[in-house]
C-alpha cells in the first residue's frame, strides 16, 4: 500500500469558509457510487467520451486551427474514440475531402457512423476498425496524423509510434497529445482537506496510471520522454507546445458533470483506494455530495487549468 499522504494544515472554525451568496449555478444530482464504470470503449463509453469532448471543446478548436490543416489534406485521427476532434479537423477541409478516423472499438465506430450519417461535416470522415500498431494505409498517406491520448494504452509505445509514422508523407507531420499539466480546480487550502488536495490527486493519478497502464504485464517499458518518443520512431525537428484549457466559477451543468465524474472515482472506485489517504476520500465524498455544506460546486473560488501538450514531428 503506498504511504497516506496527511493533511499539513487545518484552519479552525472562525476561518471556516461561509457558504456562498451569490449563485454558482451548481448543479444538484449525485453520481451513484454503486453504478460500475462502464468497459473501457464498449456500450457506455460513448457518454463518458462524449463528455470529454465536449468539456475540452473550446481548447480543442485551438489546436485543430494550431495544426493547420486545410483544403486538400490528407489527415488521419488514429484512435479516434467518439470523433469529437475528427469532427474539428473535418471542418477545416473541403466538402471534397475526407478525414479517416480508426479505432479498435467496434461499438465506438458504429455509434460515430450512426451519428455522422446526415451531417453535412461528418460526411467528409470515413471511419476504420484499426489499431494504431496495424493501420490499413501505405506508407506516406497522410499530410497529418493526429492521435489523442491513445499512444499510452498501447503496450509497445515505440512500435506505435513508428507505425503512425511510416504513414505520413514527405513534408507532412505526426502530432500526438500526451502528457501535459495536471488538471486542478479547487483552492491550494480548504478546511475541510487541509492544504495539498490537488497535488495529492495528481500524485495518486499519476502512480495509478504507472501501475495500471506504464507497468502491465505486456507493457514494454520505454524510459524516455515523448520528444524522444516521436525522434526514435524517425520523426525530426520535434517540438512541443502546450494549451492552457482554463475557466472560472459559474461552471457550466457540462463542465460541473465532467469533473463529478473524476471526483466521484476517487471518492468511492475501491481499485483506488490505496492511492489516496482514507481521510482524503471521506471529504472527497462530502465534496461530490450536493446535500453538504461542503459541496465542492458551491464554492465561487473555483479555478480549473490544465495544461494540454500537443508533440509534433516533421
């Protein structure tokens, strides 16, 4: 079990923070705790992407206009879940063009085709069942080839890396989203955690993460950074850049349900449990509950950033 981290600081109750005046817009429904988070990419997940696109949306154009691609390019999201980002690089082509999406999750492909079938920009994406370490294209296909928060699943991230790679063509670029900034939204100091809760999520994810993905039994360990990820697979001129996604108190219904959700694991997933002090989930289940007085929505000091890093090579 790893070592509980211990609040460092607990103002007394003269300093306790006063519930709000002014209205947060919070919302007022629970997640239920005794709901399974649906399997990773079947029947249900398409909720749970769907949220993600939507809550990253705005940052999300940014980078799609970043990347540049336009009217005769050919570009391909490798592990494309629900499409919320093909949809963004699809808008920037012509009704000519196409996009070409893949996935390995059947149900994430037909629940996309379903969806686009009579939008005008979802026309322009044709959608693949492939993995990224087996794509159905020749080498040098694609002017860009985008791919999201899909490398680190993979057990052999190099060989994948190698494979997008071998598809783009001469002059063209693969950009990959990985890494960044931790997320965090809730003030440094609160009575109810002490001083550290954010970092301690942080921390908990992060070794969370390494055991559960960096650290399976088939993983082949890769003990280098994602510049030198995109250098080893043949990319050149590699640079980074990172997009702050940022907002303030009101949170939106859309934003408030998003980041319920990841609270909502912490509080009461028992697989995670021994990332995170006892006395840290007990007040994230307060947190998460819109009947206490220390529901976290409530508060008008919120303040969410995250930074998003986008890697690129020629």
């Amino acid at each position: 079990m790893r070592e509980k981290f211990q609040p460092q600081f607990r103002p007394n109750s003269a300093d306790r923070l006063q519930p709000p005046q002014e209205k947060t817009n919070a919302i007022t429904h629970q997640h239920n705790p005794d709901t399974p988070d649906p399997t990773p990419f079947g029947p249900g997940s398409e909720e749970r992407l769907g949220r993600s696109d939507r809550f990253y949306e705005s940052t999300n154009r940014k980078i799609a206009k970043w990347l540049s691609p336009g009217p005769g390019n050919r570009i391909l999201d490798a592990g494309c879940g629900t499409a919320g980002f093909t949809q963004l690089l699809a808008e920037l082509v012509g009704d000519g063009d196409h996009v070409d999406a893949a996935d390995t999750s059947d149900h994430l492909l037909e629940y996309n085709r379903s969806r686009f079938a009579d939008d005008r920009v979802g026309k322009r994406i044709r959608f693949h069942e492939a993995p990224i370490q087996d794509l159905p294209f020749e080498d040098g296909t694609f002017d860009l080839v985008w791919s999201s928060r899909a490398v680190h699943h993979l057990a052999d991230q190099l060989e994948g890396v190698k494979e997008l790679a071998r598809i783009v063509a001469p002059g063209g670029k693969l950009a990959i989203r990985e890494g960044g900034v931790s997320a965090r939204f809730m003030p440094t100091t609160m009575e109810l955690t002490g001083t550290g809760l954010n970092e301690r999520l942080a921390d908990a994810m992060e070794s969370w993460f390494a055991s559960h993905v960096h650290f399976a039994e088939d993983a082949v360990p890769y003990p280098y950074g994602w510049t030198q990820l995109l250098r080893d697979a043949g990319m050149k001129d590699v640079t980074a850049r990172t997009f702050i996604h940022e907002f303030l108190q009101p949170f939106s219904e859309e934003q408030q349900t998003f980041l319920l959700g990841g609270l909502t694991r912490w509080a009461t997933d028992e697989s995670r449990e021994d990332y995170l002090s006892e006395e840290d989930r007990s007040a994230l289940k307060r947190l998460i509950d819109p009947d206490d007085v220390e529901y976290v929505f409530n508060r008008p000091d919120l303040h969410f950033i995250e930074g998003i890093t986008v890697y690129v090579g020629n």
